[in-house]
C-alpha cells in the first residue's frame, strides 16, 4: 500500500494501538490485513488480522488471526503480495 493508512486497535486494557496497514488482500470473501506499529523498522514485527463486519455490513471489527492453518495460510499469501519482505511466523 501506497499511503501510511492506520486503524486504531482497543486492547484488552482499554489502551488504543495504531496500527498501520502495509498490505490488504481478499480470500474467501474475508478482508485481511497484514499490519504493523512500526513503519520505519525494517525487522518490525508484523500481524494478521482479518476482518468482521457486522450484520448490516456498515461497520467491522478487526481480530488477529491466531488459527495456526489460517495463519500458515495467509502468511503465505501476503508473502507473494510483498516480495521485498520476509514474513516469519512466530508461535506463542
């Protein structure tokens, strides 16, 4: 993505997280996102989220992936998308 585009991420604690967006793609009509706090960092860790638009289809909410296959899965996706980096999944 072209222009440093953020989405703000409420935590568990109420603190709000600025997120910005590096990559977007569609698979099986779900929105992910492939995100960071950090734009400047070249060894900045990077998440996946997808998104959950509510039942009228106006508003979503965003959660981290956390399925190990969705994950392995989309990781390998966003991999094709951003040839110039190299996405390592880190398992809790």
């Amino acid at each position: 993505m072209s222009k440093n585009i953020t989405i703000p991420f409420l935590t568990e604690d109420g603190e709000e997280i600025q997120f910005y967006i590096m990559e977007q793609t569609m698979i099986g009509g779900v929105n992910y996102l492939l995100v960071t706090e950090d734009l400047e960092d070249e060894d900045a860790e990077v998440m996946m989220m997808k998104e959950n638009p509510d039942s009228d289809g106006e508003f979503a909410s965003y959660e981290f992936v956390e399925d190990d296959d969705e994950l392995n899965a989309i990781s390998k996706v966003f991999s094709e998308l951003m040839e110039d980096v190299d996405i390592e999944i880190l398992y809790d």
